[in-house]
C-alpha cells in the first residue's frame, strides 16, 4: 500500500484517538496520510490535549491526488464543514469511489457534503438523527461498510473500524 495516498482533515477539538490511531495504523502500513487543515504547518490540539501539526492547508491540495479521506470525530467536524473546499473535497472523493471513512461526529461533514441518501452507516448514537434526517440508514455496530464509506461509533471501536477501512483501501485500483 506504499502507492496509497490518504488525506486526515483536522481542526481543533479533535478527538485524540479518532485522529491518531488511523493515521497511525495507515502509516504502519506503508500508506502516505497527509494531514489537512485551515492552515498548513498549524498546531491544532485535541479534545484531551493532543497537539497535532497541519502538513497542508485545505486550499494546498487536489483530491484527485489522493485515494481516500479520514475525518476524525471530537467536536472538530462542526468546524470542517463549513468549508465549501471540504464538502468539495468529500463529493470529489465519493464520485470517484475512494474510501471516506468517519467515526464519531465526523457524519455531520458527510450529511453537509450531501453524501449519504440512501447509505449504510453508524456513527455516535448523539448525531443518529441527524444521519437518518439526511437520508442514511443508522445502524447501531462497531463499524460498517456501504460500497466505499466507512463508518464507526467511537474510540473503542477503533480496531473494527481500520481493519474494514484498510479492506476497502486494499480493493481500491
């Protein structure tokens, strides 16, 4: 998976593990994770005191570039997505099939991008409502996968999550 390029978006009020566990498990496996925030080369800190460095600004990158996207959970996608540049982001990434993954509170990106009419997913039972009034069909499980998104509740389910988002990565083209 040396070839995969993986884009981790990022704001403050992340939380801790949602953030780093992925981009750590990708990067064990050889995967490039970019992580992407308002401003490059910005120290962002996380719900329990996490800092973490922007690689580049949200404006610096081209989603074509790139194989997949993570959004983390926290408190941090109630600011992501009010970006237009992210919500293009995640529809440039959902038309082409590439993996999209969310975990927590992440939904409310993909229920901004307008993505999830009709899909499969879970995510903290606090934002269920929201997911099923844009059109998904919550589940209450670990992690699920409908086609190219991967969803998830929460920290504990962390492993459940990576292993069916690596699964997905992996039978990317």
């Amino acid at each position: 998976m040396k070839n995969k390029k993986i884009i981790a978006l990022i704001s403050n009020d992340f939380e801790d593990l949602e953030l780093w566990y992925p981009v750590l498990r990708l990067r064990e496996e050889g995967v490039t994770v970019h992580v992407v925030g308002e401003d490059a080369g910005k120290k962002y800190i996380g719900k329990y005191g996490v800092p973490c460095v922007s690689d580049l600004a949200y404006t610096d990158i081209n989603p074509d570039d790139y194989d997949g996207i993570l959004v983390p959970g926290g408190w941090a996608p109630d600011a992501i997505r009010r970006f237009p540049v992210v919500l293009d982001m995640i529809r440039n990434l959902d038309g082409r099939k590439r993996v999209i993954g969310q975990i927590c509170h992440a939904g409310w990106v993909l229920i901004s991008a307008g993505i999830l009419k009709g899909k499969n997913v879970t995510s903290t039972p606090g934002i269920k409502d929201d997911m099923t009034n844009a059109g998904a069909i919550w589940h209450d499980t670990p992690s699920i996968i409908d086609g190219h998104i991967v969803s998830s509740r929460r920290p504990p389910d962390l492993p459940e999550y990576m292993i069916d988002y690596i699964k997905v990565l992996k039978t990317q083209d």
